[in-house]
C-alpha cells in the first residue's frame, strides 16, 4: 500500500506563515475535548462550570505544548540541546513528546486544583477522559505528515503497511494509525464507560495511567526508534521505558483508590 500523498499545508496564509494539517489536529483535539467538558459542565453534580473548563484547558494547552516541547528535546535530542541549546525554540523543526506533554498537564493540574479550591485528583479524574480525544487527532496528525513510522513489514502477512516519504524503499507498519487506534479510540471508550457512574476518587486517573501505558509499550514493538536510540530499543525503547511508570502508577492508583473506598463525584 502506498502512502496517500498528502501536503502537510492546507493553507498557505502568508509568506512563512501557514495553516497545517498537524496543527490544526491539535485544535480538534481541544476542540473535542472543550465540547465534552462543557457538556459534562451541565450535567446535575458537576464540580464544575463551562467556564472553569475553558480556564483549565487554556493551561492545559500551555502544559501541552511547553511540556511536549521540552520533553521531547530533553527525553530524544538532548545531545542536540547540550550542542545548541537554541534547539528547545526550533519549534518549526517538529518535535514534541507525549510524556513531556502529560508532566505539563499535570502541573495544569496542580495550579487548576490551587485556584479552584478543589483537589489534585477531582481534577484528574474528570478531565481523563478527554484526553484520549486529543492523543487521537494528534496521531493522525503525525500519520498525515508521514512521521513516527513504524518497522519494516512483509506485504504478505501485513497488507496495509505503506512507504513513507524519507523511510526507504521499504514497507513498514503505520504505527501512528495503532496509536491513533489504541491511545485514542480505544482508550477514549474505556474511560467514557468506566466513568459514567461514580468511581472512588483516584481510580479514573489510574485507569486512563494504566490504559495509555499498556497500550503505547505494546505499540513500542512496531514503532521504529529514533535513530541514536536504536542501540537502547535492543533492550527497551524510550516509550517503553516512560511508559512503564504510567503502567505502575496506574495499577498503584486503581488499587489504592478501591482500598481507600472514597466516593467521588461522577467523572462522566
């Protein structure tokens, strides 16, 4: 199969600046993400207001971002940073990480909880679910702009994989659309039906820990690593080894929070 030839630019608005496909993924993503927080806004218990989401994923957008930015140079290219630390600023170069990306978010969590008198975790666990809303369009995202292929494939056993652009002249499994698939879609209906009636406080948060740590180690087996961590995904690639303290925290956050036993309100 080969690779749909997309351009990246939807639309070029002026001289340097342009409307892209990658970007304008991470708009539906908080777009999605604002439209089921408003509407779990309304609903009767709601702890909080359409306009306290709003303020919270405007800092939710800056943990993203700055915390994507920075953990992708600091966990992939910290070599290029030690050489060239104007390097973190080379934003058009692309670049950014979903672990780095998460620790942002939960500093936007932690400022959220401070400034709307609520808790670390009731933040948490009903801003979770939306997540994966996000990690969706992002991945389709990188799948338009032909980055973070996956390994060589055999046609005959893997039908749909594809050549990218600047992968060779070699067949290699779309591992965007697995993370698209499993980080995403799969990961959003988990968290939308466990969510919907009470969880004690905590466990909404482990799930989705748990849920995105499993699912990205798994992808990790299909995923080609980065070119100077090729002699350290030998063992364990760099996802996998970010991934498995989700996996623990995760666990360790579903148990205590059943152990515990403390209602909490509903995150759906």
């Amino acid at each position: 199969m080969e690779f749909p030839n997309f351009d990246p630019v939807i639309w070029h608005i002026y001289g340097p600046i342009s409307l892209n496909w990658y970007g304008l993924m991470y708009l539906l993503g908080f777009a999605g993400a604002w439209w089921m927080g408003t509407a779990r806004s309304k609903q009767p218990g709601s702890i909080y207001s359409a306009e306290q989401v709003s303020d919270f994923l405007f800092y939710g957008f800056l943990g993203v971002v700055l915390g994507g930015r920075i953990g992708y140079v600091l966990f992939y290219h910290f070599d290029f940073f030690i050489d060239d630390p104007t390097y973190l600023f080379k934003i058009h170069e692309g670049g950014m990480s979903f672990h780095g990306g998460l620790l942002g978010v939960l500093v936007a969590f932690w400022y959220f909880a401070r400034k709307s008198q609520t808790t670390f975790f009731q933040i948490a666990d009903y801003f979770a679910p939306m997540v994966p809303i996000g990690l969706a369009t992002g991945r389709f995202g990188n799948f338009i702009n032909g980055e973070l292929w996956g390994k060589v494939a055999d046609v005959n056993q893997v039908p749909w994989a594809m050549k990218f652009p600047g992968a060779g002249d070699v067949y290699r499994h779309p591992s965007m659309l697995y993370e698209c698939f499993l980080e995403g879609i799969v990961l959003f209906v988990i968290l939308y039906f466990f969510s919907r009636k009470a969880k004690p406080r905590m466990a909404v948060s482990g799930v989705f820990a748990l849920g995105y740590g499993a699912f990205r180690f798994l992808v990790e087996y299909w995923r080609e690593p980065d070119d100077h961590l090729r002699e350290l995904a030998e063992f364990m690639s760099m996802g996998q080894i970010l991934s498995l303290p989700m996996i623990i925290g995760g666990a360790a956050l579903i148990f205590f929070a059943y152990k515990n036993h403390k209602p909490a309100e509903k995150a759906a």
